[in-house]
C-alpha cells in the first residue's frame, strides 16, 4: 500500500492548524506542513504567539514545530512535494468543537472519510486512513462515499443546532409559565432515547459551523425542490435569531424601556467559552441590538483582542458611521468594565465570571443594579446576588419573587451578519 510520507494543509485557521499540529504530534514519521497565503498568519503560528487560542495546543505546536510541522507561504513547492493534500479527491469533514479540540483530535468519537468509488478515490481514502490508525482505533474510522461524508457533516451541526433551538424555544415557555429550563432539561435528558447533551439553554449558538451548516442545508433542500424540508431546518436559524432578539428586548425592558445613554457592561464576547473566536457569537448581536437603542457599552473579554472586538462591531450589517466609537469601550478587567454601569450582561460562560467579586461590583453600579445573564453561569449565586441587592434576569427562569415592574414594548428587527447592510435615509 502507498505510504504517506509528507502532507500539505492548505489553509492555517481554526481547523488547518489544530488538526495538522496533531497528526505531526501523532505521526513523528510523516512531514507535515501548513500552507496559507496569509503571511501574518503564518508567522503568527512560528512565534509564541499563535494566531489562535485552543487549550492544549500550544504544547502541541511546540512539541513538533521545526522537526516535522511546518508552517509556511511557500503553496506551490509544499503540493509539489506532498503525498497528501487535505483538497483532493477526499472528504474528510472534521467534527471538532472549539474549545476541546486538541481533545477532540486525539481522542475522536469517529473519523470521517469519504472518497470517490474511482480506483484512485478508494486509494486515497486508504492512505487517509493509514495515517489516522497511528493513534485512532480502526473502529472509529468510517468510510463513505463522497456525498454521505458531507451530508453527514451538515446533518450532525443541524441536529446540534436544533437541540440548542428546541431548549430555547422551551426556555421562553418557562419563563412565561414560572418553570425552570434547567429542570426541564434535566428531566428530558435523563430520558436515553434523549440524553443530557446540548440542552443547554442559552441567549443563542455561535460559531462558524452551525449557522453555515443548517443554511447550507437549506440551500441544499431548495436547490433539490425540497421546500418543505428547507422550511423545517430554516426554523432552527429562525428560532436562535428570536432568542438572541427577546434577550435583548427583556435587557431594554427591564431598563424601564429605554437604555440611550445607559453605561452596560458586556461580559464575554467570544462565542463559547476557551476560544477567542468570535465568529456569528451572540454577543455581536446582542451589542448591536443595544447599540441601535443608544446604549454605552464597555466590553470584557480575557481572550479576544480589542482590535477584534472593533471589527466585528465595525462591521457595515452591524453598525454604521462613528458608532462604535461612539458607543464602544474595551475593557481591561471586568471590575472595569462594570464601573458605574447599570447593568452586566454576561454572553460568554467563561468560569471567570462565575468567581468575581460581585459585592465590590455592585458598590460600583449604578442603582438599581441589573445582572442579564444569558449563559446560566450564576445559577448557584442567585440567593447570595439578590441579598447584595441585584435585579437578576436570566434565560428561562424568573429568579426575582419581586421584580421591579416594567412594561414590555421593545419590538428588536430580525438582522443577519450573512445580509447585506441596510442603507438607511440621511435625515
């Protein structure tokens, strides 16, 4: 059999690079090297500063970096000399989950490899396969064709995604009716035709995968004159993008209607907690949706980089001429952000915020002092806010026996970051 000596990744982002860095770690015998036109990039992941954070993988980089991973721009000479290029006659859809992925890559519920029924296709996928046995138990390496490799990769984010849609949907149930999500999804989840995963309730899931998947499904089902089924999936995007506008509406509302000019804090702006990618994160949407009603924010994140920050934010779908910098502070700590605020809006459930000084925090805000927390990460910390004197709103519970009354008027329109921006009349 053809034995794969030397591979080349095209592409140095949040997949290339973790997986590449783990097959060289895996596979000291074979060569590996990233490739990318990005020249920043690229030296970004020869420094000690890694263009990306992921526990784990720094250790991982550094463990091989220089002896068989490379890093570099050089595209052309790294296919000529590759065995293997991760774009060919192969799928080979990863199934990672940031945050985990160092975990995820060397310890996989499965491998996915799907080829073309070709003699060549076939050869390919059985070298593909040669080098994920140097650490993957050989009944964890699937094959397939070409097209249930990709669909299979569509259809695992979308039943993700929905299970994150379904909970949410139930959330607003809850908090109409005085139920507990979290007791809801306790109850359903011990059911084993259920199970406990992804029944986290939430102000919305992010990421790259999961809104990019399902509409790619979408596309899939109208293309193929399957409307109904591109309905059907359609409404699991429908329902995150209405969980992300009711939480902010509930943030507006609880303000006494109105938060022009109001300082709040935005705790979190990654979309999940250990990674500093921000892409389709709730936060950008949540910031916008208080941007739009003239809101001050001051935002804190321990890993994303304030000139990220302003670019999502600058983005022309979410904000329009000097606003942001109207409007936007990047915080250094927490405390700071939450000095003289109004509220703290918790969209990240990084552990951190669950072990700051709350009773500090609250001697600085403004009265009455609001906490939003749209990840559940103060759950156990209800009863000991409420007596330092927080108003506490939450996802899919009412927490407050007195809440101060408000009137709910706040109506937020629908915005995607795929749609183009609006253009609105100069008055």
């Amino acid at each position: 059999m053809f034995e794969i000596k030397k591979i080349c990744c095209i592409g140095a982002g949040y997949v290339g690079g973790p997986t590449c860095s783990v097959i060289a770690q895996m596979c000291p015998n074979i060569k590996v090297t990233v490739v990318d036109v990005n020249e920043a990039r690229i030296n970004a992941w020869n420094s000690d500063m890694l263009p990306i954070y992921e526990p784990g993988l720094k250790e991982v980089v550094e463990s091989c970096r220089g002896r068989n991973l490379f890093f570099s721009t050089s595209i052309d000479d790294a296919i000529r000399e590759a065995d293997l290029v991760f774009i060919s006659v192969l799928s080979n859809p990863e199934f990672l989950a940031e945050g985990t992925a160092i975990k995820d890559l060397k310890n996989p519920d499965r491998v996915l490899i799907g080829g073309d029924d070709s003699p060549e296709g076939q050869k390919a996928v059985r070298a593909l396969c040669a080098v994920y046995e140097h650490w993957v138990p050989k009944e964890k390496i699937l094959t397939t064709n070409t097209w249930s490799s990709e669909l299979s990769k569509l259809a695992a984010n979308a039943f993700l995604a929905q299970r994150i849609s379904s909970i949410n949907s139930i959330s607003a149930l809850c908090e109409a009716t005085g139920a507990d999500v979290e007791e809801v999804a306790r109850a359903i989840g011990t059911d084993q035709r259920i199970g406990n995963k992804f029944l986290k309730a939430s102000v919305g899931f992010g990421g790259s995968c999961f809104q990019k998947d399902v509409l790619n499904l979408v596309y899939l089902c109208e293309a193929l004159n399957l409307p109904e089924v591109a309905r059907y999936w359609q409404q699991v995007i429908d329902m995150n993008d209405y969980q992300r506008r009711r939480f902010a509406s509930r943030i507006i509302d609880s303000l006494f209607n109105t938060v022009t000019d109001k300082k709040i804090a935005i705790l979190g702006f990654a979309f999940k907690k250990d990674t500093g990618d921000t892409r389709e994160s709730s936060s950008i949407y949540i910031s916008k949706y208080l941007m739009d009603e003239g809101a001050k924010l001051h935002i804190y994140d321990p890993k994303v980089p304030k000139e990220q920050i302003i670019l999502d934010l600058s983005h022309p779908g979410v904000s329009e001429d000097n606003q942001v910098s109207r409007l936007v502070t990047i915080s250094k700590d927490p405390y700071e952000a939450c000095d003289g605020a109004h509220a703290l809006v918790i969209c990240t459930e990084w552990d951190m915020f669950k072990e700051l000084d709350y009773e500090r925090i609250h001697k600085k805000m403004l009265k009455p002092a609001f906490i939003f927390d749209g990840r559940r990460v103060l759950d156990d910390l209800h009863n000991e806010l409420q007596v330092i004197g927080f108003q506490i709103e939450t996802i899919g519970k009412k927490v407050s026996a007195k809440r101060i009354p408000f009137a709910s008027s706040c109506e937020i329109p629908k915005f995607s970051l795929q749609d183009p921006p609006v253009k609105k009349p100069r008055v």
